[in-house]
C-alpha cells in the first residue's frame, strides 16, 4: 500500500471587508440641569452606584467647564457643583438614554 500526501482540498471563502449591516454607532445623550441641592458625598455616591449599572455607557459630568467620570465619587464631589448650578450629563453607549435618565433623577431628587 501507498501512502497519499495529499489531503483532502476545502474551499476557502473570501473575508468580507464590509461591516455587518446591524452594526450602529453607540448612542448618546446629553441632559442639562440645574441642581435643587449642593453635589456632595451622597448624591455623588448614589451617582457612582448608578454608573456601575450601565458599564457598557460612557457617563461624565460636567460643571463650569470641569468634567468628571461619573463612576468616580471623588471626582463628582471634585466638581464642586452646588444648588444652582448647571450641570450637563454626558452620556455614550449601548444604554445611554436609561443612563441619562438615571443621574438626572439623581441630580434632580430633592434632599432627604
């Protein structure tokens, strides 16, 4: 008996170099607000816990031309947002409407 070296032949398919036809851009949203109450420890930490829910979302926070991750607490309290002022929520991503709405409830909630 003798041994073949050939294998078995498969067809190769050509790569497509075009992108799928379901792929979108990420969405966005922008909000501003004007804050009933001073931005600190609380609702900067309440902020950061609703960011982590949507970590598929870009969520910044923007106060007298300062910008903050809204994930980091220290960052938010950093801005130095207080009753009055306007501050723009930022958001980019898959979620980015539910993340918007989200921070600004918070922004926007009255003190406890």
């Amino acid at each position: 008996m003798s041994a073949s070296s050939e294998g078995p032949t498969t067809a190769q398919r050509p790569q497509s170099t075009e992108p799928p036809a379901t792929a979108e851009p990420p969405a966005s949203a922008e909000r501003a607000v004007i804050l009933p109450k001073h931005l600190h420890a609380r609702p900067a930490g309440l902020i950061a816990q609703a960011a982590a829910r949507y970590p598929q979302t870009t969520i910044e926070i923007v106060a007298d031309g300062r910008r903050a991750d809204a994930r980091s607490i220290l960052a938010v309290m950093a801005l130095g947002a207080v009753a009055g002022s306007e501050v723009l929520v930022r958001t980019a991503g898959a979620q980015a409407g539910g993340a918007t709405a989200t921070v600004v409830a918070i922004l926007t909630a009255a003190e406890d």
